[in-house]
C-alpha cells in the first residue's frame, strides 16, 4: 500500500496519466480534483467548471472511455488511465463530425455546456450508433442545457451517427 | 475542500487494516457524494482510504449454489449493464440504471450507495443546526422546517430519509450482505442490520465494527419461483432523487404466495420493511392480490409531519405499482 500525504503545506504528488492519446507526468496537492489539475495544471480549459457538485454535467470527460464527472474524481485516482477531454476531439482536418454537426444546426449557444455534451454523445456513438431519440434523452440526462431546450443537441447527434452511418456504408461499397 | 492524506490499498484486505490503524478514516469507492460533503465542508476527514487501486471488490458473479454475489465495488452502470443481473436480477438492473445520471453511474458503486447519507437539506449544510451533527434537536421537525423530502416512518428525533433506490430492490430480493476486515474476520449481515438508528451527534448510518467495508451483496438462491417488482415515484423521469421507492418480492408456490417482502426507500433514516404489507400480501393468491390490493397497508406505521403527509398516499400508490410491475414482467 502506497501513501500520499496532505496537509496546509502538503508536498505535492505525482502522477502520470494518458491525456488525449499523450503520456502526460503532473505534480498536484493530493486533493484536487481531475477537472482541477486538467484546467489549472495542464492549461485544458475546455473541460468547463459548472457546478462543482456533480449536478451540471458541463466537466464531464472519459476516464477509460467512460463518461464521468471530472469534479467528482481526485486527480490520484486517474494514475496510469486514459482520460480525453473536449480539446482531444479534433483531428489534424479540423473539428469533429459532432463538433461539425453541432456548429451546422446550431446546437451550442453560450457553449458552456457543449464540451460535456460532445464528450457524452461521442460515447454513445461509441456503443450505439444509431440511437434512438429515447436513448439520446435519457443518455444526455445528466447534462444541462439552459439555452438550446435540447432539441437541436438531439438532431446535432443523430445528424453526426446519420453521417457515419453513411460513411461506413460508402466504404463497404469500396471494399475498404 | 481541506486536505486529507491519501493511503492506496491493493485490496480489501489492506483497506481493513488501513481503516483499523487510522482512526477516522474514511473509505472511498465512488465517492460522488464523499466529495460533494467535503468541498461543503460537513465532513473534513484528515485521511482518506481510496479504493480505486482495489482489484478485488468488483466481481459480479454465480455461484455453484445458484447465489448471486456482487461485488461492493461494482458500479450501477456495471449492475445496468451486466447480462447476468439482466437475467437473474432484472428489476436491481433496471433500478441501478434509473439512479441518478450516466455519469455518476460510472463511478457510483453498490457499497457506497448502500452506504450514503441522507439528502437532509439541514444536514448537508453546515450553517443549520442539526441533531446528527450535535444540535439538541431535529430542525426538519420544527414547526416551519422544511419536510417535503423527510422520513415518515421512525421519524423521531430524526427525520432523515434514506434515498437509495436500489437498497429496497435488495431487500425484496432477500439480500444479504457480506462485510469484512473486523475484528472477526468476515461476516454476512442481514439486510436489515446493515444500518443503525440515528444517535445523537452520529453522521454514520452503517452498523459496522471499525475497519469493517460492505464487501459484497449476495442474493440467496430459491428453491421456489420469485417474482421483484420495483417502483418509484418522483418529480423528474431523470436525474432526480426518488421521493418514495417501492420493492415486493414475491416467493410462489404455483399461484399462492408463500413469502412476501415489501421494502421502501427514501422514507426513514434506513430502508424501511413494510411488514404490514407483507402480511396483507402473504398466503394469498396471486389473481386476488392483483385485484385487491391497495397498497395502503404498506404506510401503516407511518408517523408523518405536517410537510410530508402526501407521502403516506404516495407510499400505497409506490407499493401498489411495484406489485404490479412484479406480476407483469418477471
């Protein structure tokens, strides 16, 4: 058994973690929070701070591709294990098809609330990828919106599974 | 939130002994609710006992007996998501998926859903005087307190309710719990003797020896067929705490009940056995009881505050649908 000690003046603890697809080596106080040491350690401030008490759904990432709430995991417990946030999206060609999708129909208002919903849906497409509007709405639960009314969060997913729905069918054609 | 140390178990094992050797300790499985009490500072623990490097606790599993063991370190998703609790158990499947959201299913785990407090409004701030963190009495109780969400069952001094939803489908199953680490190696509990009554300046609701942990919940394999049903009643479809949790367990003899449990959530300081409508439920015949039954019998007992008077209605309507639920699915 390991032990990281705190305290007022509490050394700080290491930890190496997989950060969208990158080794990365971080030095924290042994309480702070995954969404804390992401946005104020490691500078990836697109996880956004809502809440803080795990009631908003705006921090969430994937821990091992599983959606959680990044203020309600303490950056030790992430030791060794895969976490990708909004900034790991994009690829060399620019934004995602969900990031697209999203811009096309309007789905993002202020914004705040978009990392934790585009982090959601990428891990329901991962599992389902034509979901139906019932599991979209009960998969997307705990994420608020105050701006859109959800609708065009809703079409913005289906839009994106539609796409690569069409997408693999356009490369079994091709033999690829 | 203060500081804390940090100690990482490899097992249970080392969970238990950590916990025995550091008086206050505070195990973390989840910790979804650990973490919300201590940035509001109700709780400040100096050291914390995490679980997430324990590899020996999340098993969900059959034994050659026909019992059914689930590692306290499941989480709910991994309860929803499991293809043997869907077969066997699938009213604990279709509770564990309503609970709270996807992303605090994730990392929200059987033990510490057993384990959590109550969502007392007083309690989880520290501003409120509260009895269970010293005060002479229970403001909820007070003429003006808030009630809408308080215990209507053992209500007295404190109206704390217990808000886990899958604890009464447990208790309709017969569940027991296993607990490890004390001083007397591992025990199993039953159900009921799981939690403790609440005292007086004590936050804790489980009856466990220290360095004990919930190491696993088994469902007992039956000779005769038995039917769960699990109902709940609350404001959102998602995402929100039951106001009143429903579960009955049927054991059958053809079309005679020959055992009945009824359990409720989220109306007394612990889950709550409705013996009464065990009774009522009892001996009968499943045709009649679908036909007769109201429910009713499963509030008696129920001593409610002015603010929570509905919910002895919403009790009897609770225990009427997760009847139903019983006979129709499984």
């Amino acid at each position: 058994m390991s032990e990281q000690a705190a305290g007022p003046t509490a050394r700080r603890v290491q930890a190496t973690w997989r950060v969208n697809g990158e080794s990365v080596t971080v030095a924290f106080r042994p309480h702070r929070t995954l969404l804390e040491v992401l946005r104020e350690d490691l500078g990836l401030t697109g996880t956004k701070h809502g809440c803080e008490l795990g009631e908003c759904g705006t921090c969430t990432v994937l821990l091992d591709g599983e959606p959680v709430l990044s203020c309600l995991v303490l950056g030790l417990e992430c030791e060794g294990r895969e976490i990708r946030t909004v900034e790991g999206l994009a690829g060399p060609e620019g934004p995602s098809d969900l990031q697209r999708a999203f811009a096309e129909l309007g789905a993002a208002q202020c914004g705040y609330c978009t990392p934790g919903f585009l982090l959601v849906a990428e891990h329901v497409l991962a599992r389902e990828p034509r979901p139906t509007r019932a599991q979209l709405v009960e998969e997307l639960s705990g994420n608020l919106c105050r701006c859109t009314g959800y609708l065009k969060i809703y079409e913005a997913v289906e839009r994106a599974a539609q796409r690569r729905a069409e997408g693999a069918a356009a490369e079994g054609r091709h033999g690829g | 939130m203060k500081a804390f140390r940090f100690l990482r178990p490899r097992t249970l094992a080392e969970a238990s002994e950590a916990l025995r050797r550091e008086p206050g300790a505070v195990p973390k499985a989840g910790g979804v609710d650990l973490l919300d009490r201590w940035k509001e500072r109700v709780e400040e623990p100096e050291v914390v006992v995490g679980l997430c490097d324990v590899t020996d606790g999340a098993a969900l599993r059959l034994e050659e007996d026909g019992a059914l063991v689930l590692g306290a370190l499941a989480t709910l998703a991994d309860l929803a998501g499991s293809d043997l609790v869907r077969r066997f158990l699938p009213a604990l499947a279709r509770a564990a998926d309503q609970a709270a959201s996807p992303q605090i299913r994730h990392r929200a785990t059987l033990g510490g859903n057993l384990a959590q407090a109550t969502r007392c409004g007083y309690w989880r701030l520290r501003s409120f005087p509260c009895l269970l963190r010293g005060a002479s009495r229970c403001p909820v109780r007070e003429p003006g307190g808030v009630q809408e969400t308080a215990g209507i069952f053992a209500n007295d001094p404190c109206a704390s309710a217990h808000p886990s939803s899958v604890a009464p489908v447990l208790g309709a199953l017969g569940a027991e719990i296993l607990v490890g680490g004390g001083p007397e190696g591992g025990r199993g509990l039953a159900f009921e003797a799981l939690w403790r009554a609440p005292e007086p300046g004590r936050s804790d609701v489980l009856a466990l020896e220290p360095g004990e942990l919930i190491r696993a919940v088994r469902i007992p394999p039956s000779a005769h067929p038995v039917r769960v049903g699990h109902a709940e009643v609350r404001q959102r479809a998602a995402f929100d705490w039951p106001l009143v949790t429903a579960a009955v367990g049927l054991t059958l003899d053809a079309d005679r009940i020959r055992e009945a449990r009824v359990w409720l959530g989220s109306v007394a300081p612990t889950p709550h056995r409705a013996r009464a409508a065990e009774a009522a439920l009892t001996g009968r015949r499943l045709a009649e009881v679908r036909a007769t039954f109201d429910g009713r019998a499963a509030a008696e007992g129920a001593t409610p505050l002015p603010g929570t008077a509905y919910k002895a209605g919403l009790v009897a309507v609770a225990a009427r649908r997760a009847l139903a639920d019983a006979l129709e699915r499984s």
